[in-house]
C-alpha cells in the first residue's frame, strides 16, 4: 500500500456521451482533447499520450499516436448533466440528492428577503419586464451561472478589493441556506470594480440573468472561489472514509473547495503550476494516502472557448506530470481523469457530456485495459479496494485489471 493520486484536468473530455443526441444535443460531436489537439497539431503533451490519451480519444494525428504500453480506459458520467460539483462528488464515490433546476428569477424573492434580514444592503439590478439580479453592498451581485447548465448554479460574484473573501464566502452561505439548486459558486476577483460586473450581466431567454464571469474580469488577478453544493453525505465518499482510517488524504485546488475531509492537507488556488508545487511536495513528504489534484486553468480556458490558452495549460500539466512519475514507486497509482467536457470550438461556452480518461500509471506495469466503465465513481472504489477500507456509496473497482503481475487479486 503506497500513494493513490488523482489528477482530475478540469473539463478534458474524450468525446460525447451516447445520450447526448436525446438529452443534451448542444454537446452533439463535442470532443475537448481532440478538438483542441486538431486546432493545436504541435501541442506538446507527450507524457499524456504515452499515457493513453488518444488511445482513449479513439482516434490518431499524424503526430500523436496509440500507445501500446498505456495502460487506459474510459467512464461515463453518472450524474445528470456536466457539472464540475457533481462530477466531483461522482469521483469520490458518491451521488448527491437531485437538486431543483431553477432560475434565479423564481426564487429572488426569497433570497432577497433572506439577505435582508441577515444585515445585508440589497438591490435589484436590471431593466423593466427582464428577470433581475440582486447587489449586495454594492460590491457583489447574485444571479444565474451563465456557464454551465442554466437552472443549475447560482453565483455570488464580487469584487475582492470592496469585499473581503471571507465576507464572500459568509454572503455564498446565506444564499445556500434558502436555495436547491445543485450549487451556489461564491468567488471574486482584485482590481475590479462593481461597474465591472454590472457592464458584464447579461439575460438569457428572458428567463435567466446573471453576470458573465469571463466578461467581467473576475477571474484576471486575485480569484478566489468557494463551490458551496446542495445535500451532500462526505461519510460515503473516500477522502472521509479513510479519514476515519487515518490514511493521510491530500486534497489540491478546486477539489479541495467542493469535495469535504477533516485533513489538514487541503491547498486552495487556481495556478496550475502553484497547484503542482503544492501536490509534488505532498507526494515526496507522504509514503502512504490519498491525493486529488483538480487543474481548474483548463475548464476556464474551455469557458472563454479559448482553444490557445486551453493547449497551454494542457502543455503545463503534461510537463509536471512528467516531473511527478519519477518520484512513484511500483506501490503507486496515478490516475489521470477529467470530470466532464468544456469543448471550446463547439460553439457554446458551457460544460460537454463526454467520457472522461483514465489514464493509469503504475511503474513497471504496461498495456492494462480497464474498459468503459458505467460510472466515475469506480475510481474511488478503487481507491478504497487498494486501501482494503469501506466502499464508498457507489462504484466498481478496477484495481484487479491494474495489478503488477505479482500483487494479490482484490
């Protein structure tokens, strides 16, 4: 029993879901890695191809080829949709309640009132007949996600040098409080300003308003962000059931924002490269647990459908990967996934349903085939297999098709 990382590249999707034509025809041919690399022919991301990123995509460039020592697969998403918060819940091994689809519109009211009466200077922002926002202290709006699935996310969207995070992250919780939604998203950003935000809200089917982040430049200098999620149980997710084991969890970027642990070992940010700093030094201090790195810098790049900036930081990851296999020994597992797509050449700016790699590291272990599996959650039953602890709420391990030759079968 060694170390159990979890790369998740934020949106780095292999292609649509086979439902996708009936139940989300937006993301019909959608394909992020492919995409991009067809946009991008000299991208340079050998390490993920000798890992079995085009084995997973299906398909060959004239560059980039199968790799015959890979050892790979592929999942379906689980969830509805194509959330980050709920794709990330899948992988630790859990399904959230069903939250409401709503607009933020039908329920203004209610949060209105309830900002209010927490001390809140509140109002509304929009013109006659279109569904409003709310500002707050005139410094923060609270309206629709315009970049994911409407219905699913509302934002709390501040300006960083009026308002403090942790007074961000007290406003996001009091709007949870009285909303279902899957998730309320509080985050800001430095050196901007209210009118920032304000220039930036646009409506959408007179039905959704909400400011769009891209646009504003709230993600420029300085973000920070909290993903605050409707009804989740961490008691059956991994990182809790081996923090009751006493198995070290580490938990890097966005991850460690919407995804629960007791563990101390929780680094917050948004630089990829930062964000590898942080989980290679956990790695050489750590002999034994579980790590989760989520690279969050490529699903804002699919966000700005911005295919340039996209390719960079695929080019970062692929390089600090290439700097982390070293420092594994034949105990570890590595695992590169994605939670969804974020397709930025599809012609709309929201998450894609696609598969997701699975990409598998494990020294001296070549050509290993895990299949398509139903469900992102087989990742954490991995996990706590190869940890021989509690299984998670759902999933099915892998961990016998990813064996060395002479280890036990699980």
């Amino acid at each position: 029993m060694g170390r159990f990382i979890v790369i998740v590249l934020d949106s780095f999707g292999v292609g649509a879901m086979e439902d996708v034509p009936e139940v989300r025809p937006a993301d019909m041919g959608s394909n992020t890695a492919l995409h991009i690399i067809e946009r991008k022919p000299n991208i340079k991301i050998a390490t993920l191809v000798e890992l079995g990123l085009m084995n997973a995509i299906g398909e060959e460039t004239n560059r980039l080829k199968f790799s015959s020592k890979a050892n790979w697969g592929k999942a379906n998403l689980g969830h509805q949709g194509a959330d980050s918060f709920l794709g990330h819940q899948e992988i630790m091994g859990t399904t959230p309640p069903i939250p409401l689809n709503q607009a933020f519109s039908e329920i203004i009211d209610e949060v209105e009132h309830h900002l209010k009466e927490a001390g809140y200077h509140v109002r509304r922002e929009g013109a006659k007949g279109e569904p409003k926002i709310l500002v707050v202290n005139d410094s923060a709006t609270v309206g629709d996600n315009l970049e994911t699935d409407l219905g699913q996310v509302f934002n709390v969207s501040a300006c960083l040098d009026l308002m403090p995070f942790e007074e961000v992250k007290k406003l996001g919780k009091a709007v949870r409080e009285v909303v279902k939604v899957s998730r309320v998203i509080a985050f800001g950003g430095e050196e901007i300003r209210l009118n920032d935000l304000l220039n930036a809200r646009k409506v959408i089917g007179n039905k959704f308003a909400g400011v769009d982040a891209p646009e504003s430049g709230v993600y420029n200098n300085g973000y920070q962000v909290i993903h605050l999620g409707y009804g989740i149980d961490p008691e059956v997710q991994i990182p809790t059931i081996l923090d009751h084991e006493n198995i070290p969890v580490t938990l890097v970027g966005k991850v460690g924002d919407i995804v629960q642990t007791s563990s101390p070992y929780v680094f917050l940010g948004v630089d990829s490269d930062d964000l590898f700093d942080s989980l290679i030094s956990q790695v050489k201090k750590i002999n034994t647990g579980f790590f989760c790195l989520n690279i969050q810098e490529t699903d804002l790049a699919g966000h700005a459908e911005n295919v340039d900036r996209y390719a960079d930081r695929l080019e970062v990851s692929d390089k600090r990967i290439k700097e982390l296999i070293p420092l594994l020994n034949e105990e570890d597992i590595l695992i590169v996934t994605a939670d969804h797509g974020n397709d930025p050449t599809i012609g709309h700016s929201q998450h894609t349903r696609e598969y997701v790699p699975l990409l598998i590291y494990r020294k001296g272990m070549e050509g290993h085939e895990v299949g398509i599996r139903n469900n992102m959650s087989d990742t954490a039953a991995t996990a706590a297999a190869y940890f021989n602890v509690k299984k998670p709420q759902h999933g099915v391990p892998y961990l016998n098709l990813i064996q060395n030759h002479e280890d036990s079968i699980n």
